[in-house]
C-alpha cells in the first residue's frame, strides 16, 4: 500500500515537471572526445518570421486641410503649377492611379502631371509629385469652385 | 516341543523387526514429505522475477568526463509468468541525470528524482522477454575514475513487487575517462530549435526571443555566433557576444534575437540559422 501511493506521489511530480519543461527546447552537444571545440552544427538555431503586405500613402499639400488652393483667377487666366507630394512605403513593387471629380469645376481646365513609379519599385519613401494648373474660360461664371483628386497605391 | 517353540518364538521376533521396520521407514517417508512440503512454504513469495542474462553491464558512450552520454544498461530477462511495467535506476551522484532521456520508443521517463531515474515501458515486457533499457543525456561525472550503478529495480505487475537485478557478485560498473570537456547547451522558445517570432509588419521590430548558450568548459575558451539563410531578408537583430577568453567552467549566454523586416523585403515567410561555435584556448 505504501509502495502504492509513493508511486502515485511520483506520477504527480512527473506531471508538473512535464508541463515546465514543454514551453522549449534544450538541444546539449558535446565537443567530441579530446576535442577542444563544441558547435550546434548538428542542431542549429532556426530563427522564422512572417512579413505582413503593407503599402502606406502620404500626401503632402501645398496647403492645410489636403487642399491646393490657386486663390483668385481671372476669366482666361491660368494658375499654377503648384505640387502636391506623394511618398509610398510599400514593401512589393506597386502602381500608383489617381481619379479626378469635376463636377463642381464646371468647364475650368485641371491639368495634372503625375511620374509614374519606376518599374518595380518598393520600398520606404518612394515619392512621386503630381504638378497641377489651371486654366479658367470665359464661359466659366464668378465664383468659387473645387475638385478632388484620389489616389490609390496598389501592390502588384 | 521347545525346538518348535523355539521356532515360534523366533518367528515372532522376525516378524516384530520387520513392522518396526516399515513402521520406522514409513514415518521416515511421512517426515520427508513434511519437510519437502515446509520447504516450498517457505519459499519466498517475492522471488526475483526478472534477472539478468548475458554479460549484464552498462555501456557509456562517449566516456569522456563531464560529456553528456548514453548509458545502456544489458540485459534484462522476464520470468515465466511475470510482466516488467518500469525500471528505476540510482546514478552515483556524481552524474547528472537531470536532463535524462529514454532512447528506446517504447520507454519513457516517469520521473527523476535525486540520482534515480523511474523509466515505464507503454508497452509492457511480457514473460520470458530479453531487453535493454537504454538512457540518453546524462552528463558523466567530471571527475575520471571508475564508477558504480546500484542494482536497478524492476517493477512486475504479477509479482506484485519489486524484484533487484544484479549480477551475481559483480557490480554494475563503468569507467570515465581522462579529457578535456567542452559542453554547450542551446535553449530556445520553440520546438526543435526554432525560434519563431510570429507575422510582423515591415519597419517594425518584434519583441524580443531569447536564446541562451551555456557552455561549460574545462579550460577558458571563446565564443562566436554564425549565421546564414535569409537573416538579411529579416532583418534579424542580435547583440554583440562577448569578445576575447571566457573562464573555464559554466558561462551562460543570453542570445536577445529581434526581427525587422525591411520595407525592401517582400511579404513572404523567412527564415535563418544560427550557429554558436566554443573554441578552448
């Protein structure tokens, strides 16, 4: 009976020690018999990481608020260009697209010049600039207009 | 008259002798069977179940002092009618059963206590079965010399006990060698030495793993790290190792590895390996 439950006593130990010893590995090596050096050549270390897909956009205007302001024009003048800065962090090679809403430009002219990424290009701080101008017609009656631009930064 | 009474008397005498006689032998027959009948009686009920065949002895390999070996302990026979469920083996306490391994699929630790290692068998050895009980990861003692294991208990289950196994007359012995010695122990985070740091944005560094080498030496040494596969792809970080001579004896080293991944590497898995390499001086 004795002998019974000193088994049991063991079991119990064996347990715990089981559940500490499962949160890692422990590989030993000797150094060969008379050697003087010991490596885990047999066993090595295996470092593992998995990189997430990840694109930002930062878009910097001429002025506050995302807007680029070419102030007060007169009929048949132009105003511009003016630069609006565009950097991608993106770590695959990507493509930059824009749209344009016009619809409360009326007939005033938005030009837009936009560099076109390098082909493959990826990384921190890729920039690209969009220059922009305008031109207002005579048709085009007094007052205040807008227009938005999006971007859009897309993995290949 | 008297010759015939002679005769008579004779007789009866010859006769008297010979029903003594058989008397006499007869109880001799009934004392016999007594004491034959008292003697398996007295038999021990716990009579050693299990024994030792062959040239019982242990192996160890290698035999260097302070190297971590493989003792096998050879052979073990079962009774007729009786089952080995485990085996417990005490170590002189000059080795180091604490990382003590079971080699054979079929064993496996129960328990290390003191010097004692309890092993169990998932498949218990049945009546008349040979077997070894080989052992992995017991770090020999540092100092060379001869040796002695106690005589290993082996549990039966029919026996419903103990039974001790030991040569007859010999001692389960084994001799450690003169050398020098130079251990190194690797523990990492995960499994099968990996260390795995999960999925991590690009630019960003993860927590800290960490890797600790400890070596122990029986002359100072010096300690270096190499690495190969896709570390660069990572970004994998670490700490300078200390440069120059460490003392002779136990030194840890703790590895802190970190991963940041650069914006240049594409998504994907990646993956390296590290070697740490102790050189005596």
């Amino acid at each position: 009976m004795k002998r019974s439950l000193l088994i049991s006593a063991l079991a119990v130990v064996m347990i715990f020690s089981a559940v500490a010893l499962a949160s890692g590995d422990v590989a030993i090596f000797n150094g060969a018999s008379g050697s003087n050096t010991v490596d885990n050549s047999t066993n090595l270390v295996k470092p593992k990481v998995t990189v997430n897909p990840k694109v930002t956009l930062t878009v910097t205007t001429p002025d506050a608020n995302q807007e680029v302001l070419f102030g007060t024009v007169d009929p048949g003048g132009t105003a511009g260009p003016l630069n609006v800065t565009l950097e991608v962090d993106s770590n695959k090679a990507f493509t930059i697209t824009s749209a344009e809403d016009l619809t409360n430009f009326d007939a005033i002219v938005l030009n837009r010049t936009l560099t076109a990424p390098t082909a493959g290009a990826k990384g921190q701080g890729v920039s690209f600039t969009d220059t922009m101008d305008i031109s207002v017609p005579w048709s085009v009656e007094p007052g205040a207009y807008d227009a938005t631009v999006q971007y859009t930064v897309t993995q290949n | 008259m008297q010759e015939e009474r002679s005769d008579i008397l004779t007789e009866r005498r010859v006769r008297t002798s010979i029903r003594a006689a058989l008397a006499i032998r007869a109880f001799q027959a009934s004392l016999a069977l007594v004491v034959l009948v008292t003697g398996v009686a007295i038999a021990p009920s716990t009579a050693i179940a299990v024994s030792s065949s062959g040239q019982f002895a242990v192996s160890v390999t290698p035999a260097g002092a302070g190297m971590y070996a493989n003792y096998t302990l050879a052979s073990f026979t079962t009774g007729n009618k009786e089952t080995t469920t485990r085996v417990a083996i005490t170590f002189p306490a000059q080795c180091d059963i604490s990382g003590a391994t079971a080699l054979n699929p079929n064993h496996y630790v129960i328990s290390r206590t003191g010097s004692t290692v309890v092993l169990g068998f998932t498949t218990p050895y049945g009546p008349r079965t040979t077997f070894a009980v080989p052992l992995g990861n017991v770090r020999n003692p540092v100092t060379p010399g001869t040796y002695s294991i106690a005589s290993p208990i082996v549990f039966t289950l029919q026996g419903g006990g103990t039974s001790n196994v030991s040569p007859p007359g010999r001692r389960l012995e084994f001799t450690i060698l003169a050398s020098p010695y130079i251990v190194m122990t690797v523990e990492t985070p995960g499994d099968l030495q990996a260390v795995d740091f999960g999925t991590v944005d690009p630019g960003v560094t993860s927590a800290g793993q960490l890797v600790r080498v400890t070596v122990d030496s029986s002359a100072d040494f010096t300690i270096s790290r190499g690495l190969t596969g896709q570390f660069v792809e990572m970004g994998l970080g670490y700490p300078l190792l200390p440069t120059g001579p460490q003392l002779a004896g136990v030194r840890v080293f703790d590895d802190v590895l970190t991963v940041t991944p650069p914006w240049v590497a594409d998504p994907g898995t990646y993956t390296a390996q590290i070697q740490y390499t102790a050189v005596q001086n």
